[in-house]
C-alpha cells in the first residue's frame, strides 16, 4: 500500500499485504472510508482495511473471469 503524500520511495511505502497468488489486476480506495480498499486479482475480489494488516476483512470465492470493479 502507498501513500501519496510521501517524498521518497521509503515514505510512500507503508505494508505490504498478502492478496493474491497472482497478479493484482486493479486496486481500489473506498471513497467513504479512506482506509478500505478493494483488490482484484488470482479470480477473486477482497477488501482490505490498513488496520487489519494480516487477513482481508472480505473475499469473495474464486470466479470464473474477474477484471475489474467500481467501488462505491
């Protein structure tokens, strides 16, 4: 997870989580509640809380095709 307001790389960096076997196809911050975010990837969908840094909060079961989401 980054941050944008970080000067260096070292700043930016803040964890690094554990999503998927693959490759994460997109990345989205909830609007709302800035510290939630939803992550696409290895054919599932999980949400993600920067308070909660060893599990997603939810996930969704593998599904066949799974690109991208809107976050609202």
């Amino acid at each position: 997870m980054m941050m944008r307001k970080g000067k260096t790389p070292q700043d930016r960096l803040i964890n690094v989580y554990k999503a998927h076997y693959g490759p994460v196809i997109d990345i989205r911050r909830n609007p709302t509640f800035v510290k939630n975010f939803l992550t696409v990837g290895d054919s599932s969908i999980k949400i993600f809380s920067e308070d909660c840094k060893d599990s997603p909060i939810m996930w969704t079961a593998p599904q066949v095709r799974t690109q991208t989401v809107p976050y609202s």
